[in-house]
C-alpha cells in the first residue's frame, strides 16, 4: 500500500469517479446485419430496428446496398425513402458536462431533387442542420464529405438522431458514424466513501514514515 504514488491514487480515483466505459457508436457504418440482405436497398418503416444499434422514425429510410457506392464499407442509409425519415441510436457512458464530436459521412441521393439535402444532427437539446449539393455527383460517385457536430452531454445517456429535412423520396445519404471526447470534463465527479477512506488510510501512512524517519 505505501508504494502507491499520488499519480496513482488519482488515477485511481477517476476511474471509480467516471466509470471506465467511454461512449461509441454501435454500427456507424451500418454493416453488422450483413445477414439481413438489402440488394440495391431495402426500404425500413418507422419503428424498424433492423441496422443493429439503430431505430428508424419518420416515414422510412433505405438501407442502401449496391444502389450507389458508400463512404465506408458495403453499405449506407438514405434518410428520406417515401418521404423524410430519421435514424437514432441512444448513446451510452457520457460524461456529464463533457464535449464529444460527432463526425459523418454526408452526401445525398443523386437520382432526383431537391439538389441541396438538408439533414438535422441532435443530441438532447443540441441540434444542428447540415446541407449537401448533389449536382455533378452520380450513384458511382457520391463524393462523401464529412461533418462533426459537436455538443455536451446533460446526461450519462442521451438520444443521438439524425433526420431528414427533405420530404421526398431522394434525401441526404449518411454512413461512417463515430463519436469522440473533444473536451475535459467540467464537474468535479464526488469521491465515492471507498476513495475518501483510502487517500485517508494513504496520507495517515505517509505522516507515520515521516514520524519515523525524523526519530
């Protein structure tokens, strides 16, 4: 016990303090369900939670296959199938008051208008739209770019949705979901009784050396 060094105790403690899970995107490209065949694309309802980690509001969304070529992997989402639709996903181990980026692959359906795609990115009560230009592009080049939307977490777990703007069957294409830490965390996380007795038992070791050593 009296080899531990502050570095560690503190190490320690934050690890109890802020759990040692940190948050992620479960399937961000999509490509878990390569058992559930898609073909060109397959059309999901409200409600539908085939793409593991994700539920599908709104109208519908089509999963795309082979239709056009993704930013990652074998497959991507159009977020307008009929009409505007949604995917959201629940994010877990956040930490209070800390800023994640949420960064995407964005383009849009070619095949027919509007030109500009407009997607709403939300997390809590953050929200922000962005928008892509499909002119020149083809379902052989989708020419994918990608965006972050960033925000800070109110609670441990939170509801990330993307939605669909575009209320026709062509809408923003999205694929290569991820998510990081941008920021420290703002709160001081409160010592749980464990941690407060073992800096107590720690520092009470380490006046009684002391005691000894000037003896």
């Amino acid at each position: 016990m009296n080899k531990f060094s502050a570095a560690a105790l503190t190490a320690l403690v934050l690890s109890v303090g802020t759990g040692a899970h940190a948050a992620s995107i479960t399937n961000g490209s999509f490509e878990e369900d390569s058992g559930i065949g898609v073909g060109s694309f397959r059309t999901l309802g409200n409600g539908d939670m085939s793409i593991t980690g994700w539920t599908v509001g709104g109208s519908a969304v089509d999963w795309i296959g082979s239709y056009w070529t993704p930013a990652d992997g074998a497959r991507s989402v159009d977020l307008s199938a009929t009409s505007a639709g949604s995917l959201a996903q629940v994010l877990m181990s956040l930490v209070i008051g800390t800023s994640y980026d949420v960064t995407f692959a964005l383009s849009g359906n070619p095949a027919g208008g509007p030109a500009v795609k407009t997607v709403n990115v939300s997390v809590g009560n953050e929200n922000a739209d962005f928008t892509y230009d499909v002119t020149g592009n083809s379902t052989a080049n989708m020419n994918w770019v990608y965006r972050t939307f960033s925000f800070v977490a109110d609670a441990a777990s939170e509801t990330l949705t993307f939605t669909s703007l575009n209320n026709t069957a062509y809408g923003p294409a999205l694929d290569d979901v991820s998510i990081a830490r941008s920021g420290p965390t703002v709160p001081q996380v409160p010592l749980p009784a464990s941690a407060v007795l073992l800096m107590g038992g720690l520092a009470g070791l380490a006046g009684l050396r002391r005691h000894r050593a000037r003896g």
